[in-house]
C-alpha cells in the first residue's frame, strides 16, 4: 500500500469528500468563514478548476472524447498545477488550505471507471498529505433526494454515462454514485479519512469539524 | 524494474527515438515511403500531436507555467490519448504504425527535469511495448551542427530554459541536450533499445532499419 508522507510545511491541508449531495462543500464553506473570522489566512482549492488544465477537460467532456486513462491523466495533471501554484505555496506561508475534493476523488471516480487502482494511486503520488481528510458519509438515497429535486440536467461524465451503466440519465447516475460510494467505503480504512455522518443536523456535522480542526491550529499565526 | 508487455494486436508498432538533429524522423520518412509503397497500411503518430491536449500543452508552454510533474502529467494525457484513439485501433486493425517518439522520450527528459524515474515509468504503465524500438545515436556536436544552423529561435521548453541551466538559450539547450543523451544511454540498456549510429550515412542507416522490419513483416496484410 501507498503511503502519502505528511507534509512539513507550516500551513494545514484539511480536505472534504463525499458523493455529490452530501453537503461536503456547505461544511467547508462554513468552515471557512469561521476559520476566517478568527483571523486565520485560508486558501480555498476546488477540484477541476486549475486554470491550465480547465480547458482541456471541458472540452474533452463536451466531445465526450476522454477515455478513463485521459480523464484521470488530465484531472491529475490539473491537480498538479493547483498543488504546486496554489497548496504549496500557502501552506509554505503559513495558511490553511480548505480543499473541496481532494486525490480520494480520484481514486474513487478512476476505479469506478475501470482504471487499476495501484496505478492511479502512484500517479498521484506527488500529492501532499492532509493533515485532517473528512468524509461526508451518506446513503445514496439521502444524496439522489438532496441532488436531483433541485438541480439541472445532469452532465455525461458526471452521470458515468460514458460506462454504458444504463440508457437512462438519472439511472446511470444512481448505479455510478452507489458504485463510487463503495469505492469511498474502502477509502475510509485504506488512508483513515475522518468519517462525518453526513445525516446529522448541519450544525452538530459543523461542531465535529470544528472540534477535530481546533485541535490542529496550535502555533498557526492569525493576520489579525 | 517495469517491464511492458508485448501487446498482441495483429499490427506492428515501430518507434524511432533520439534527440533533436539525431535524423531519426528522416529515417522513419524513408521507412514509411517503403512500406506504404510495398501495400502495407501505415499510420503515422507523432509526439505531442493529440488533438485534445496540444492546446493545452502549448498554451502552457506559452506562459511558462507548467512545472516538471504537470509538463510530464500533460503530456502523458496527450500520449494516452493517441494510444487509444489511433494506436490500439490501428495496430488491432493489423496495420503498421510509425510513432517519431515514444514513452521514451518522456523518460529521458522528464527525469532530466527531476521527475522520479520510477514514477514517470509508473505513470506511462498503460502504454504499448513496441514491436521495435530504434535509438538513433549521435555525439551531441553532430547534432548541434545539423540544428543550430538551420533552425529560427530555439524555444523556452526545447531548450529546457525552465532548468536554470544557463541565461544563453543556446547553451541551457546544449547542456540540456547532453543530460537527455546520457538518460537516453541508460534507457538504451533498460529497454533494450536498437541503437543505429546516426552518423553513418542515411542510406545505411535506413537499410539497416528496413533488414530488421522486414523480419517482422511475415503474416502481415497487404492492402495491394
């Protein structure tokens, strides 16, 4: 098994997963603000939104062209950008790094659709280690329900579409969440990612947070 | 060590390799005139030509942004997407495809570039062994002679300005160019490259190349 190292720079890397609807992102959103508030420097980092590489893979989806080894390849060369234009940098300097998705996306996604796990996993073996890694844990249904009343159409890639699960959108998309979520459940143990119940009231998933990330910020300087 | 597999496609994959002014794209010129004119279907792939990635690459290069893992990560997404997309279909098709560099490429100058060797071979695992592999060796100042004269300005990446290897375009060129000849000598044992003395005349040079095709020519179709 792969081991990240922890990294020794003296900023904090704390990262969020879950399926889409398990309300990882509202978590880190309100993390922010009160890391913010308490006058902590703190970067936010999102996944697939490097701007060297954006381009590329919305343009690969639109055709539909990526294959599983050029969708990850891609995704990790954007991951790569962020990690050392964005992460390393603040964490160099001292600040928290919030990350919406992180390299568990990857695996998870990537496995799902068919590429070996050993090798994603030494492609991405470039990454910095987080200090803390959440999982937002929910079951499929909870998330479809959250997912699908209030949201557009779902994208092609997004629903698994291109791994012929099902003619249907919003069917294809169940199997490839179901199939991703076994994939996070492996995750957990695999890199000890802090599980979340992500069922619970938003404010007592927040306190857990918030609990687990004060214990981190001994010795981090604030900016004011 | 990793050792790739001998695909089993009916085709046959014939790369040729060596630095810039080694001759070697005007040897697989003369090998792909002969074949095609002994009826055999030839496809042509070239290094850092994938539709889907070229933009990306060469707007990255533009800006001088990309760094050693996302300039590898890149370009390995632009090769895997022409081994699946023209490759594999050519080769299961059981034609003859002519690749003017391969993974090796990326292995000499990448670990050039301080990527780790072992990761860069990891990271291009899902590649196809080629049924022959030519090394076109040259001293360094023979090939400087064929390039510097006849060429316009040497660009940023070619020259490997992104090393610090000296402020004289000229000279990070040279002193790069000598560090990929002697990771391109390793390769040549670890892969069991066939080396050809590029500084033999061409005509020797392309029979020597055509003796050892034709021996993997038997059972090959023909399309007139």
């Amino acid at each position: 098994m792969l081991r990240y190292s922890q990294h020794r720079f003296p900023g904090r890397l704390i990262t969020v997963e879950g399926i889409d609807g398990s309300g990882k992102s509202t978590q880190l959103a309100l993390l922010h603000r009160w890391l913010a508030g308490e006058g902590y420097p703190v970067r936010f980092s999102e996944w697939n939104s490097s701007a060297l590489v954006k381009q590329i893979t919305s343009r690969g989806k639109k055709k539909q062209i990526l294959t599983p080894t050029t969708f990850c390849l891609t995704h990790a060369a954007d991951f790569a950008d962020r990690v050392e234009h964005d992460v390393i940098p603040a964490l160099r300097s001292g600040g928290i790094v919030l990350s919406d998705r992180y390299i568990y996306t990857a695996f998870a996604r990537d496995v799902v659709r068919g590429v070996d796990p050993q090798w994603v996993r030494r492609v991405y073996r470039f990454a910095v280690k987080p200090t803390l890694a959440f999982y937002f844990r929910v079951p499929l249904d909870v998330a479809l329900g959250r997912i699908l009343g209030g949201r557009n159409a779902l994208k092609y890639y997004e629903a698994g579409m291109d791994l012929d699960l099902s003619n249907d959108v919003e069917e294809s998309f169940k199997i490839f969440q179901s199939k991703i979520l076994k994939q996070y459940d492996a995750l957990v143990k695999e890199f000890g990612l802090i599980v979340i119940d992500a069922t619970m009231p938003i404010e007592e998933q927040q306190a857990q947070m918030r609990a687990l990330v004060k214990d981190k910020l001994a010795g981090l300087k604030r900016i004011n």
